[in-house]
C-alpha cells in the first residue's frame, strides 16, 4: 500500500536541566510543559487514563490552526525490584542513550518502514545531577483497545487471531525487537487491525544469524495470555487461539508483506 509522505522536521528545546526534541511538523506551538500531565489537566484535554507501572494520559487537543489531535502522554518508570527502590530516575550517560530519545528514534524508524505502531511527537529528559526523568508524547491509536481488555468481553475469531501472528511477524521480518510484547501491548481498533504499542527498551536487530530473540518474543507473548487467563475471571484464551496465531506468524509471506509495505 503507497502512502503519501510528508517532510517532518524535528526541532530540539533546552532550558536549563529540562531538553526536548519533538515534531515541528505536527506541534507548531510546543512548549515542554505539553510533556507534564499537569499541563493538560489545566487545560481540561485529559480525556481518560491507564493504569500500568505507572498512569498514561490521553489527550484530545486543538491547536492555534484548530486542528485536533489525540495524544498519548507517558512518564518512564521503572520496574521490578529496582521500581521499589528508585521509581523513576536512571542514571544519565548522554541524551541519545535515554529511554525516551531511543523509544523516539526506534519509532521513527517503525514509521519509515509503515508499520503499524503511534507516531512519536516530543520527548523530554530533566537531568538532575548524574540522573535524569523522562517522558514521551506519541499518537494515539484511534478506537482501539488492547487484546486484554478486548478478550476480557468477547472472544476473536481465528483470522483475527492469524493477523495478531502476521503482524507480529512483519515487526520480525525488519528486525523490530519489543521488550515487553504482551496482550496489553497489542491494539484491535474499530476495524480489527492490529497495531504494537509501548517499544520502551526495543532496539533494532539486524543480525540474520541470530534470531533467537524473536523466539523468545513469542514466548514471552504466550506467558502473558496465560498469565491473564489464570489472573482474570473471564478471558477469552485457548490453546487453539494460540496456534491459529502462530499460524499467521509462521505462513506471513514476506514477498506479500514487503509488497503491503510499498
């Protein structure tokens, strides 16, 4: 499928401790307030919320060329045993090695190849002495819902399921590595396409020799369906589930998914 491209620019703000760099093209009037959940909360653009490690906001916003957008604010925290301790500091070795300038970079690079995933907007770091916080501002998934929640209400037919494995395997195929790929990272919107989210610690691996990461990315996958299954008191999970998605995963053609791509 051809898509019209558009010339983006990004920009790079510094005041004192605080550095962003976000979308020109997309956000005309930013100020690093926009990364500050406070900032929306003023403004009455806090839609709704979700609750993980820690709270994502969702924004509906106007801008001076009264264009709406529908934004997703996330504040990096972490998790384990590390998150008791220390919850959202991490020690800082330069801006481009953050977690919020690498999820930005890497989802720049998911939007070059078109693969379904939010577009990154803005991103800022507050260093403070040899730490930093950060937070990230990307695009929201319309009318989307993610497969914990669609799977808490009804079950999905089995071609739903192949096209889960199918795009799973497109992120696979151009090398897309997802640190945390589980069922509530995964998007079904209106029309039952499928988008990844959340690619906090992904990297890029173009090794052809070792693909062992991506077999370890299915079965980090499968231990979440069961770990919601066995947590949640209705949700939609079988073991035939499972194989109609390996199904879509493992008979995705390549040849078709690079011409999809085009």
């Amino acid at each position: 499928m051809t898509q019209a491209i558009t010339r983006t620019q990004f920009s790079k703000l510094e005041q004192d401790n605080v550095t962003c760099f976000f979308n020109q093209t997309l956000i005309t009037d930013f100020t690093a307030d926009m990364l500050s959940p406070t900032y929306w909360q003023q403004k009455d653009a806090v839609t709704g919320s979700a609750q993980g490690r820690g709270t994502t906001w969702f924004v509906a916003y106007s801008d001076n060329n009264s264009i709406q957008h529908d934004w997703v604010l996330r504040h990096y925290y972490r998790g384990g045993f590390m998150g008791k301790i220390n919850k959202d500091s991490y020690w800082f070795t330069g801006l481009e090695s953050t977690r919020a300038a690498c999820e930005f970079a890497l989802l720049r690079h998911i939007q070059t190849l078109q693969l379904p995933a939010p577009e990154p907007l803005a991103y800022r770091v507050i260093q403070q002495g040899l730490y930093y916080k950060a937070d990230l501002l990307s695009s929201r998934i319309k009318h989307a819902q993610d497969l914990v929640a669609t799977l808490s209400e009804n079950p999905l037919a089995d071609n739903i399921w192949r096209r889960i494995g199918a795009t799973i395997k497109r992120f696979h195929h151009h090398g897309i590595y997802h640190h945390d790929l589980n069922s509530h990272n995964i998007l079904l919107d209106e029309k039952d396409q499928v988008f990844l989210i959340d690619f906090d610690r992904g990297e890029l691996r173009t090794n052809p020799v070792n693909n062992r990461w991506k077999q370890e990315n299915m079965a980090r996958l499968q231990r979440s369906f069961l770990k919601e299954f066995n947590k949640l008191e209705q949700f939609y999970f079988t073991d035939k589930n499972w194989q109609a998605l390996i199904t879509g995963y493992q008979s995705a053609n390549i040849l078709d998914i690079e011409k999809l791509e085009q």
